[in-house]
C-alpha cells in the first residue's frame, strides 16, 4: 500500500509538472495584427483558448510541443508555396471552430473578431 502511494504522489508530481510547463508556454491575450489591409486587427485570448482547447496542435500543427511559432511564420499576406494565406489559414481553423459553438458565444460575424 504504501509502494502504491509513493508511486501515485510520483506520478502527480509528473502530471502536474507538464501542465505547469505547458501554460507557462502559452501567451495570454495576443493582438493578431499581421495583415491589415482592410480589417482592424483581432485581439485573441489566447491562453483560454489553449485551455478550453487543451491540445496546442489542433492550432500549431506544423510544431512540436514547446516550439510553437507564428502562424505567419509561414502564412503569408498571400499564399506562399502549399501555405495558405495568414486570413485563410485564420479564417478555417477559427471560423471553423466558432461556426460549430453550440453555445454561441464565439464570434462568427466580422466586427465580433475585427474590432475597431
Ligand atoms: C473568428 C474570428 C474572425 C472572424 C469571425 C472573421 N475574421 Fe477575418 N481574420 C481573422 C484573423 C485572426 C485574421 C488575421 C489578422 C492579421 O493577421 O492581422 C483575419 C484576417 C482577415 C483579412 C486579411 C487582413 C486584411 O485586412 O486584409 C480580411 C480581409 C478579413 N479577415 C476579412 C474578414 C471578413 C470580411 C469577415 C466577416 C465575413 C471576417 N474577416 C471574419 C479572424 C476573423
Ligand atoms: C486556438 C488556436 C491556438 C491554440 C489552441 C494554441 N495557440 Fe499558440 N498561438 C495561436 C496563434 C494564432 C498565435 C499567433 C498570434 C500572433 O500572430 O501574434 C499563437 C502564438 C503562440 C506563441 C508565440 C510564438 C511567437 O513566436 O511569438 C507561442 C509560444 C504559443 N502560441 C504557444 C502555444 C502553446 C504552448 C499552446 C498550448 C498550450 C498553444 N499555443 C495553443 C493559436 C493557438
Ligand atoms: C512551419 C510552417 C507552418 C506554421 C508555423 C503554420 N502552418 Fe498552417 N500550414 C502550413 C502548410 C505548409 C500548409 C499546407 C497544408 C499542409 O502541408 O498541411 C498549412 C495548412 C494550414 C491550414 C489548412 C488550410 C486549408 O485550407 O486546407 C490551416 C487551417 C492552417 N494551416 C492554420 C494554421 C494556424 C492557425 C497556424 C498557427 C497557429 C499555422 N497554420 C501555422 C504551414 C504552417
Ligand atoms: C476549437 C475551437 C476554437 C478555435 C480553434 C478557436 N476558437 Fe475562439 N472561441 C471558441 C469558443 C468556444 C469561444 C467562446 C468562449 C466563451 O465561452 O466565452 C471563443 C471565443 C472567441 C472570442 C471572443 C471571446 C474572447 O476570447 O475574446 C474571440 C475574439 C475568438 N474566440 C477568436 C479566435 C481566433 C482569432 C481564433 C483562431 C486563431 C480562434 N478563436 C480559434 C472556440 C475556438
């Protein structure tokens, strides 16, 4: 019995450390203002959003874990080589979620994203 509970607080211990690391990782509100030729840039809650969401790949899905770069790493203004521009990347992975929110409470319409 007690193997079993020095073995139970050692697997905390490791739970609980990766969490740790993880949101320490995790911007909290970020200004995603990259490309602004038409719309005024979108102010992102990013670490509720990693916590709601719980797998950081579902977003960054070309990087391992601890190395998440900008999406406009690679999503450019304009479509560059198999990347997708930085509004159609943004559009299909946040639209894309918002659209399905039984809740309602994600913004779907422009100006709930691009505010002014
Ligand atoms: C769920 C949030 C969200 C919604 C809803 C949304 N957008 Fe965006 N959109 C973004 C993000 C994020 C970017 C990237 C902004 C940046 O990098 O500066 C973007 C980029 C753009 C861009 C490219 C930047 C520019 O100014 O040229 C345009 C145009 C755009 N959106 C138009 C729209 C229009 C029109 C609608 C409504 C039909 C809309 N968006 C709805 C999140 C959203
Ligand atoms: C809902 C999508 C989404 C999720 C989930 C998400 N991120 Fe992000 N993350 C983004 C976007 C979008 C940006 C870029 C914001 C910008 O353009 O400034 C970003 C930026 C970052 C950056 C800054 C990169 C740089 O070079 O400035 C880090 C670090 C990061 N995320 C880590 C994480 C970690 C760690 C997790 C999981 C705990 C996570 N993200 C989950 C969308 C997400
Ligand atoms: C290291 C480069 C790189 C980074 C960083 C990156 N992407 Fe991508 N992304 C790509 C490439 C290349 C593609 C084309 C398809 C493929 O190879 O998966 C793509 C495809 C996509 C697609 C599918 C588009 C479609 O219409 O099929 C979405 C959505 C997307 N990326 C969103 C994001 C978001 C959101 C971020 C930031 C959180 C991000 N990407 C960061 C390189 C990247
Ligand atoms: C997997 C699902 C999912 C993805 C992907 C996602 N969102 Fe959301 N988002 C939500 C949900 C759910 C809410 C509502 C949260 C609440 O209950 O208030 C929300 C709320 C928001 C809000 C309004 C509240 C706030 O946090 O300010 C903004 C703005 C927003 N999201 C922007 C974005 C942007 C920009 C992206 C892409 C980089 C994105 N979201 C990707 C699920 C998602």
């Amino acid at each position: 019995m007690r193997k079993f509970a020095m073995l139970m607080a050692v697997v905390m211990v490791a739970v609980f450390s990766v969490g740790v690391t993880v949101a320490a990782n995790a911007p909290g509100t970020v200004t995603i203002k990259e490309v602004q030729k038409i719309k005024p840039p979108v102010t992102f809650q990013h670490k509720a959003h990693a916590d709601r969401i719980k797998n950081c790949a579902e977003c960054h899905h070309k990087d391992a874990a601890g190395k998440e770069q900008k999406c406009f790493d690679c999503h450019k203004a304009e479509k560059t080589g198999a990347a997708v521009s930085q509004k159609d990347a943004m559009h299909t992975r946040c639209k894309g979620c918002h659209s399905k929110d039984a809740t309602k409470k994600a913004p779907t319409k422009c100006d709930g994203c691009h505010k002014k």
